[in-house]
C-alpha cells in the first residue's frame, strides 16, 4: 500500500501534464490559471478534462513551426553530441579498464572530480574558452563540450573492468590486435554500459536549461527545453500539449533501453 502511493505521488504531476494537454482553454483557466494569479479561487485538480478536446494539441502541432525549429535544435544538438562519446569515450573507457599507463589513477581521479562538479563550476572557464575559440552561439557550444563529458567514460569503465582478461589473452594468442580486441570484445560484451551511459546523456541533453541560455543569444537556435519558458500566458493549454510532446521521446527511448539501462547501471558482464 505504501508503495502504491509513493508510485502515485510520482505519477500526480505527468497525469496531471496530460489532463491538461487535452483540457480546453476555458476550463484550463477556470481549473488552474485563475488560482495561480488571475484570481482567488481554489485550484480544481483533475485527472481527467471534463470535455477533453485536441485543440491544443493541434494548435502546437500544425500551428506553432517554431516548436519544430526548436526540436530540430535538439536533434542536431544532442545527436552529434552521443555519436562523439561513443567515438571518444569509449575507447578511454577501454583504456582506462584494461591497460597500464603512467598517471593513469592521477588522471582517472582527475574524470571522477570532474564527474561531481555541478556544471556551474565551470560555466564561466567554459564561456571563456569557446568565446575565444569562435564557437558561441552556435550548436557546436553545446556538442563540443557534451562529447568531452566524463560520465559516460566512467560508466563504461566500470562496465570494461568485468570483462575477464583470460578472454583477453585468449584473443591475443589468436592473433588479434587492441583494435579488434576492443571492437569485438569490449563493446559487444559492454553494451548495456554503452546504451547506460548514451541515454543518460541523451536525457542531460534533452533537458538542458543553463548551458543553451547561456552559450546561444539567437533564439532560432534555442533547443525545445527552451520552448516552454517562452510560451505566454494565454498558451497555457499549448505548453501542456508541448511538455508532453516534449517528454514522449524520452520516454520512447527508456521504454526500448529498459534492460540495458538495468544491466548497466549494475555493471554487469562476464565473471571470472
């Protein structure tokens, strides 16, 4: 029963999200709006619109392109992004697990710290360096330094360190070669940490709010995070309808990477 309501305490405000996206204007005012400053009426929560209606739907879907400029941002924002940590950092993820190089626990300590810093800490070391090297305000602000992410290489570390080495040494007495060791070894039999380690980048990259206010003053280039902030007042019912369009692609994506998000996060493999 206990966890029952717990589940439902983290389920009120998405039900919450979609009631409101198929509510009409007039009865998202009356349930809602007037309460929260243009009245002083009770909030009426509901879990159902009492005449639900896809207006708002409609409206942000056929009548709102800047909605799909902004999704498009964060395609080409976050996409290029996971494709240069799978490119980057799994291959030092790899040699972090399994070779031995001076100054190798220096600099790996060096990814954790940099791993539990909060982005504030080096928002303004960040500005400086990509004012200087000519990138602000465009979508490489945000995929340069998100490929360089720390995360990823430690899940995927941790995830390479249970591959056993005598399945190592056994391909190397085969004839094969770091390459192919890596490519052949390691990332099929790392996968779940891989797949971890992209889509917590994904939804980081999703969702991002700081990073793209702060490195793009265009707003054509502004990503879908940004989209909701920017709806008026009267558009209530549309930036219900766009939180739940925004949220579906997340939620797409867990759906098909459940158990290899499960298997990740417990850095599982082969034991031996």
């Amino acid at each position: 029963m206990a966890l029952f309501f717990v589940c439902l305490f983290v389920w009120l405000p998405l039900l919450v999200m979609i009631s409101g996206a198929l509510m009409p204007a007039d009865e998202l005012y009356w349930r809602y709006l007037s309460p929260l400053g243009l009245g002083k009426d009770k909030v009426r929560l509901a879990f159902l619109p009492t005449y639900p209606s896809l207006e708002a739907l409609w409206e942000l879907l056929f009548c709102s392109p800047g909605f799909f400029v902004m999704f498009w941002n964060s395609c080409i924002q976050v996409l290029p992004m996971l494709a240069g940590q799978c490119l980057v950092g799994a291959p030092a993820a790899w040699a972090f697990a399994k070779f031995s190089f001076p100054g190798k626990r220096t600099l790996f300590g060096a990814y954790v710290l940099l791993m539990v810093l909060p982005f504030q800490v080096t928002q303004v070391s960040n500005y400086l360096v990509l004012d200087r090297i000519g990138l602000m305000n465009t979508h490489l602000a945000l995929i340069i330094p998100g490929i360089w992410s720390t995360l990823p290489v430690f899940i995927m570390t941790k995830s390479f360190e249970t591959i056993p080495r005598q399945l190592l040494e056994a391909a190397y007495l085969d004839g094969a070669g770091d390459v192919y060791t890596f490519l052949h070894i390691g990332m099929p039999l790392g996968y779940p940490a891989v797949v971890t380690a992209l889509m917590l980048s994904f939804v980081e990259g999703w969702n991002s709010l700081e990073q793209p206010i702060t490195y793009l003053k265009d707003k054509t280039l502004w990503p879908l995070s940004l989209y909701l902030p920017d709806i008026a007042k009267d558009k209530a019912s549309v930036a219900f309808a766009a939180a739940l369009v925004t949220c579906l692609l997340p939620a797409l994506v867990y759906l098909n990477c459940q158990e290899e998000l499960e298997q990740g996060v417990a850095t599982s493999g082969l034991k031996q």
